[in-house]
C-alpha cells in the first residue's frame, strides 16, 4: 500500500450509492480513486459519466481485468447481489481488500469469504448498512430483546430494491438471536389466510418487507411485552447518510486481517 494513501476501486459508479461513493473518495486527502467498476462504458475515464467529479481514473466493464492493470488497496461494491458476490471473491484473490455494501450475502457466503480473507491474510468487510443510526438501532434493538423475545421487524425501502428482507433486516435479526431463546411469535394455532401475511421467519421472529417509490430505507423495530410496547425506528432520508460508514470501513479494512460482519464490530 502507497503510504498513507488508500487506493480505492469502487464498483457501480452510476448507482444511487455508487456516484455517493466516487465522490468521498475523490473528496477524502488520504485516499485515491483507482479505478472504477461499470457494467458497461470500458476504456473512459470517470469525469466522462455524467455528474461525475474531475477525475481521470479509467473505468473498466470488468473488475477482473481492472485489478490485473491497476494498484489498488480497497474494493469498495455498491452494485447488485449477483455482481456483489463475484466481486467479493475476486477482489480476495487478488490481494484487493473488498468493503462491500451490496446486500443480500446470506451466512454460508459470509463464513465462506471469511475463510477466504484469513488465508490471504487480509481484511474484509461486508456491511449491510454503513449508516451509524442504523448500527444503533441494530444495536438498541439486541439489548432490548434480552428483555423482549416477543419482535417484529419491519424494515421499508425504495421500489429499486432487487433484494427482500433487506441486509440490514437479516442482520438485525442475527443479532437479536444472538440473545434472544428462540421462539415462535403469535398464537400457537395461527394460520396464514393469504400467503405471506406474516412475512418471512427467522427462528419464530418475523420480518415484513415493504416496497414503495417516495421511501429511502427506513426500519422500525417492535417489541411487545405485557402491557406496553417499544418501537427503535431508524430512517435514512438520503445516500449521504451511509458516507461517514464507507469511509470508516475502508480506514479500517487495510488494518484488518479477517472479515468483519457489520459496522458495530469497527466502531468504537
Ligand atoms: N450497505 C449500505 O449501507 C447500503 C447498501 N446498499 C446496497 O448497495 C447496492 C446498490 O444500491 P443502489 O446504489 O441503491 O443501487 P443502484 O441500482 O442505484 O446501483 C447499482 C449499480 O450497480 C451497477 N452494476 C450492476 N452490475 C454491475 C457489475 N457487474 N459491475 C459494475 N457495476 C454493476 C449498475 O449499473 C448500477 O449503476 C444494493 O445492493 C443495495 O442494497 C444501498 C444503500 C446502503
Ligand atoms: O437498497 C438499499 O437502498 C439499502 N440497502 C441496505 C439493506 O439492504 O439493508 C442498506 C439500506 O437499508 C439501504
């Protein structure tokens, strides 16, 4: 690694997240933007796509082809799950520390890639979420229910989204049975009239997934106890939000020798 300077990849520049990401890196001293990752638009440089910073660094239709030409530290994804995952594993053979915020890796990829990141002896971070409110809220919602097994998770996004429950639901699910005794929620004898009615389930938990164009990503955690609930609700109105998160894990990611599951296991 150049010193002190992080050299950045970051995949899917004209995504939503993308575009917010090419900016941080061009913005942010320390770091330097490589190359960038497009599904098409080989051979131009960046400042050629449109609202794009003064940036001459060249854009490639394939990251296999753009590691084999360029010096880079850090992968940073922002694409499709399918996209996301290939990436993931290509980045690790070349040495090329992977941040990815793609969501929809489900455990057995993570522990694979984790396998993976130890071998090659280099950090690795997938998080589902960069924003710090929404880690706390995670967080918040892993105290409360050693107290209240009894929760529902309903997590809303943007109609763009290709995957259900969304990454930041599922890990927020895992947190809360890490302290939570599995239990099946709602009556014992409960039937679904219309399939789906009561979301996806993950050990008796449920997660209800909503799609609406107008919403951002936004995630309201419920406990119910006798006589009172809780709500932990989080809302991210804009792409800004998840920056401070992106910057954060590739700061850290070159220091790592492991793969890290989730912005908590980074923030002080
Ligand atoms: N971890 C986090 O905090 C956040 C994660 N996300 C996740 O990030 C991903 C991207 O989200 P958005 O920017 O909203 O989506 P988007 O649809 O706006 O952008 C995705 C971009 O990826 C590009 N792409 C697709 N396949 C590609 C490939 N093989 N190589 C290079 N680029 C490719 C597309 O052309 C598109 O420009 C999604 O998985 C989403 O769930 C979104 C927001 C926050
Ligand atoms: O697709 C999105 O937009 C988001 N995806 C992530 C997720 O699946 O949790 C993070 C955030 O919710 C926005």
């Amino acid at each position: 690694m150049a010193e002190n300077i992080i050299r950045v990849v970051v995949a899917g520049p004209r995504g939503k997240m993308g575009m917010e990401a090419v900016k941080l890196v061009n913005e942010t001293d320390h770091f330097e933007l490589a190359a960038a990752v497009d599904s098409k638009n080989d051979g131009i440089q960046i400042k050629d796509l449109e609202g794009m910073p003064d940036d001459k660094a060249p854009v490639f239709d394939d990251l296999e082809k753009c590691l084999d030409q360029v010096e880079a530290d850090v992968l940073v994804d922002l694409t499709t799950p399918e996209a996301g995952k290939k990436h993931l594993g290509i980045a690790l053979d070349h040495g090329v520390r992977p941040v990815i915020g793609t969501t929809g890796f489900n455990e057995e990829e993570i522990e694979q890639s984790r396998k993976k990141a130890e071998e090659k002896g280099i950090g690795a971070i997938i998080a589902p979420n960069f924003a710090v409110g929404a880690v706390l809220m995670m967080k918040f919602s892993q105290m409360a229910a050693k107290y209240f097994p009894d929760v529902e998770i309903l997590e809303m996004h943007h109609d763009n989204k290709l995957d259900a429950p969304s990454g930041t639901a599922a890990k927020t699910a895992a947190l809360i049975n890490e302290v939570r005794t599995p239990k099946q929620q709602g009556h014992p004898d409960e039937k679904e009239d219309m399939e789906g009615a009561r979301g996806a389930e993950v050990n008796g938990l449920h997660i209800h997934s909503v799609r609406l164009p107008g919403l951002v990503a936004h995630q309201e955690v419920l406990f119910g106890g006798a006589g009172q609930t809780l709500t932990i609700r989080h809302d991210s109105i804009n792409r800004q939000s998840f920056m401070p998160g992106v910057r954060l894990a590739v700061d850290n990611v070159v220091r790592l020798k492991t793969l890290v599951y989730g912005l908590e296991n980074i923030m002080e």
